[in-house]
C-alpha cells in the first residue's frame, strides 16, 4: 500500500511552481529558491533526476548565494540545536547520531570544532550524520578542518547532496 503523504513521480509532474514549492521548498535547509528554480527543469523522469536538478541549482548559484545557502546550516550539535530551533528534519538527523544528547566533552570539542571550522571557511561545517557514530563524525569533522577552502565548500556540498536525496526520498513514492 502506498503512503498517503507521499507524491509519485507523475503527481510530482503536474505539481505547478507554488505547489512544488510547498511540497519541496524545505528540502534544501531554509532554501525554499531551490525548489522554485528546479521546478522550470521539470518534468522529472526520476526521482535522480529531481535531485539532480535541485544540487545543479544549488551549485550554479553565484558564490555569495552558495555561501550564504551553507550558512542556513545549523551546527552540530551547536546554539540552534541547544535551543531545540532546528527545523524538525535536522533535529531528527541530529538527533539519530546521538548529537542531541552527549557527554560534557564531546560537546566541548564540538563547540571547539564548529568555531575553528566557521573561522577557517565562513560557514558551518556540514556532513550527513544519519548512519554515523558521534566518535565517525568527530574524527570526520577534525579532517576536513585540514581542507583547502574550495575543496571544504564542495565537500560541503557533496554532504548536502547525500542529506537532501535523503529527505527526497521521504517525500516521493517509489523512491529510497
């Protein structure tokens, strides 16, 4: 039986720009203009093909939107989610590594690494973390700290891709 909540690809298809945008505007973190600009590549032939013209989208932008997009990001474990004011896909994300409840030193050396990483590259640092163990994600944080700023903002985007396909395949029938 089919989930009620979610569109196949032929619904997806008939969907005008404002009801793509409701349906597909939180996808992207605070970056509802990347489902409104995907909307003209339509129609879709698959759920691989939405995804990728959303990233095309979000990777063509000029660099002072794509900075700011990756600014929309909360950090790990950082202000936001100690004042519970994520938006409610990242909470759970977070929330699934265990980020959402930690000990006293691990919180410290994220608090450490976030300001280290926003120093160095001028936005937070982002990674899919539904899977990984908070101990994966510090080792892989402490890593890309290391990385050439342009090398850093493709990483990040690369996160974001595998992030977003995920939520994507939460809303679409068929997909995941």
């Amino acid at each position: 039986m089919a989930d009620p909540g979610k569109l196949d690809l032929a619904a997806i298809n008939r969907l005008d720009a404002a009801g793509f945008v409701v349906r597909f505007g939180g996808v992207f973190e605070h970056a509802a203009w990347v489902a409104e600009r995907a909307h003209a590549h339509g129609p879709f032939a698959s759920v691989d093909a939405l995804h990728g013209a959303m990233m095309r989208t979000v990777r063509a932008a000029p660099a002072e939107t794509r900075i700011a997009f990756l600014n929309g990001h909360p950090e790990l474990a950082g202000p936001e989610a100690r004042a519970r004011s994520m938006t409610a896909d990242s909470a759970s994300e977070q929330g699934s590594a265990g980020l959402d409840h930690m000990p006293p030193e691990d919180a410290e050396a994220f608090d450490r690494l976030n300001a280290a990483y926003r120093r160095r590259f001028g936005f937070p640092f982002i990674i899919a973390v539904r899977g990984r163990a908070r101990s994966e994600i510090l080792a892989i944080f402490a890593a890309r700290l290391r990385g050439a700023p342009a090398e850093e903002e493709q990483a990040a985007l690369d996160e974001i891709a595998l992030i977003t396909r995920m939520r994507l395949d939460r809303l679409v029938a068929g997909s995941g």
